[in-house]
C-alpha cells in the first residue's frame, strides 16, 4: 500500500475509532452514574431495586432498575454492544495498519535481533493471554475479592509494560498496553456481560419467574461491567500516547505509564464515590499532586555545558540531522512511507534545525522518542553532540 493510500486509511480507522469510542465510554460512564445514583423508587413497583429522576433538553426522565428482571419485557428492548464491538475492531485494524504492517519501524526497538514477524506474534498472544488470565481470575474470585481481581490486573499490567518495553519500542509498548486492556473490556462485553443477558431474557421468553441463577448472571455482568468503568481512563491515555515522547520515550517507561495508570485509576474512583454521595475531596489534590510528582521525577536532566574549548561545532550537527533525522524530515522524503514530513518539520536548512532545538532535545535527547524506533540507528554519542550543542545555546556558524 502506498503512503498516500495508507494517510488516509489511517485517516478513517482513527476517525471512527474516536467517534466509536466516545460512544462507547459515555455509555460506561452514564450507567456507573445510573448505578451509583438509584434510590428507592417513590411508588413501589414489583421487582423494582432503585430509580432516579432526572431533567435535561427541558423534559423530566425517570429510570427503574429491576434487581433481577421485570415481570415482563418490553416490545422494545435496547442493548449496548456495538459501541464496543465497533471501538475494538476499529483499534485492532489501526494496530495492525501502523504497527504491524509497519513492525520493522514501529513495533520491534532496533538491534535486538527480534525479526518483525514475531514481534507480531508476541503483540498477539499478549492480547490473547490477557484476556484468559484476567476472566480466570474473575470467575475463581466472583463474589469475594474484586479488589483482588483489581490488584492483580494492576501488577499484570505493569508487568506487562516492562516486558514489552524490553523487546519493543516505548511507543509501541504504550499502545499494546492499551491494546489489551481494551480486549479485556471488549471481551467483557462479547463473552460474558451480553451472553448473560441474553439468558436472562431468553428465560424471560420462556416464561421462567426470575431466579437466582438470573441474580448470579447479573452480578457477574456487574463486575465485568465495573471493571471496564475503572479501565476507561488508563486506556484513553494510551490512545493519546503517542504525542507524549516524554512518558513513552522515558528510559523507565513502563513505570511512569504504571503511575500514570494509578493517577488515572484514583480520578475514575473519586468519581464513582462521590456518585454514591460518598464524596472525598481530597482525592483529586491528591492525585493532582501525583501527577506533578511524577512529571518531576521523570523530568530529564539537561546536559551542562562543556569547559571552555568545548564548543561543538555547528557542521558536525548538521552531519547528524542530516544522517539521522532527514530522510523523513525533508521536503520531499526519502524514508519509504513518507510522502510528507511529519507535523510539517522539515530539517534542511541551518536555520530550521536552530528553530526546531527545543523539540530535537525533547525527542532526540532526553527521551530518545525520535528517530522513529531508531530506525536510523543515530548512536549515543550523537545524541549527546545534539544535547551538548543545545546546551551551548545552539549556535549557527
């Protein structure tokens, strides 16, 4: 596939992507709302657990959960499923376009020696794997310990990032690492939290009186469905990744995403609390607080100036850009799959590597984000000769 045929196919699969994903994610954060706002109905009602009343578009709107199921259905009946199944598919094809199809330069971090294909293959059992383990432990420990559950999906996914920042590219690894929690939350919805419906309503059809087999299949869509709620803004940051070269571009990646995940876990919950009328304040200065602390902590520090006689001489800085950096970033690009410098940078001239030091410090320097997988192998003391030229205020001859 040609670049320009790939732009825009990435163009559309991102597009949809987001639209289905803000689709989905809304309705995840509407029915924990729901859940967490129910009292008790002011007319009892048979079967009726809670209600909530609510205004908006200038009408008033009134909500009922059945704990188990009502005495009869409805004509019409909705179900919330392709929002997810939409965001899934949609996410895997633009993992497959960008970072497989692409492995060589985004997937496998250059001089490993892992060949591309089975970069793939590893990308694929971790989603593959993650799903089997976290549903493992879900349905050992359903009713017990979801904390537990919520505990060892968090150490699995640390574990998870610093493995694959070992084999993979950093922005690779923040992608998969959202990739397979995003499989855990659409797999929630495909195998357990529909099919349970699914049974629920088809013994509804059959005339079978709710149970508490249909209770146990509810509690388990719950947990599922809770799970995903606090899994949401971990994956939103992940998705977004990607211009952040100084968290995935960072010598411990893997641990700032882990803080990162943490900060975002603590927001999701504060707001789940204060839902329920539980309402802690604190929570968000205090993860306000995190986030300064780890933006500090991962802060890199700024190469000194050499003693006098040091001076780095512009021509063997422009002997890098041009060596390392300019096969994409040009006018007319030579890196195969590029028609265009990305974000419009281009680095030809003296005055336009001057203007563009504070990002070639940024990406080439402190997170060593760019070259894309390093793909042109620029070395450490080259790196350094940018650092020490940036340093001394970037000069021009």
């Amino acid at each position: 596939m040609d670049a320009f045929a790939s732009d825009w196919l990435n163009l559309a699969l991102r597009w949809i992507h987001v639209t289905v994903g803000i689709a989905w994610i809304g309705t995840s954060f509407f029915f924990i709302w729901l859940e967490n706002h129910l009292r008790p109905p002011i007319e009892h009602r048979e079967g009726v657990h809670g209600e909530v009343w609510m205004v908006h578009g200038g009408g008033f709107y009134q909500l009922q959960k059945f704990l188990v199921a009502p005495p009869r259905l409805p004509p019409d009946l909705h179900w919330f499923k392709w929002e997810a199944y939409a965001t899934w598919i949609s996410g895997f094809l633009l993992l497959c376009l960008i970072y497989f199809a692409g492995a060589s330069a985004y997937l496998v971090k250059p001089g490993i020696g892992l060949a591309p294909w089975l970069g793939v293959v590893i990308a694929l059992a971790v989603l593959v794997l993650a799903w089997i383990l976290y549903d493992a432990a879900c349905r050992r420990l359903q009713g017990r310990n979801d904390l537990m559950v919520g505990a060892l999906v968090f150490v699995w996914t640390v574990a998870v990032a610093w493995g694959l920042s070992q084999v993979f590219t950093g922005r690779a690894t923040y992608i998969l690492v959202g990739a397979m929690l995003g499989t855990i939350m659409a797999a929630n919805v495909l195998m357990v939290i529909i099919p349970n419906q699914r049974l629920i309503v088809g013994g509804m059809l059959e005339g079978r009186p709710p149970d508490a087999a249909m209770a146990v299949l509810g509690a388990q869509s719950k947990q599922r469905s809770f799970h995903n709620n606090y899994l949401t803004l971990p994956v939103l940051f992940t998705m977004i990744s990607n211009h952040y070269p100084g968290t995935f571009g960072h010598g411990w990646n893997w641990a700032v995403l882990a803080g990162l995940f943490a900060i975002g876990i603590l927001v999701r919950h504060y707001f789940n609390l204060r839902n329920r009328g539980r309402n802690r304040p604190w929570l968000i200065p205090a993860a306000a607080a995190a986030l300064v602390a780890l933006a500090v902590s991962a802060r890199p520090e700024r190469p000194a100036a050499p003693a006098a006689g040091g001076q780095v001489a512009f021509n063997d800085v422009e002997a890098v850009v041009q060596r390392r950096c300019a096969g994409c970033h040009a006018a007319r690009p030579s890196h195969e799959g590029f028609d265009a410098p990305p974000k419009g940078v281009v680095l030809e001239t003296a005055a336009a590597i001057a203007a563009q030091a504070p990002a070639i410090y940024a990406q080439a320097v402190a997170t060593e984000a760019m070259p894309l997988g390093n793909v042109t192998e620029m070395t450490v003391d080259e790196r350094a000769l940018l650092g020490r030229w940036i340093a001394q205020g970037a000069r021009l001859p």
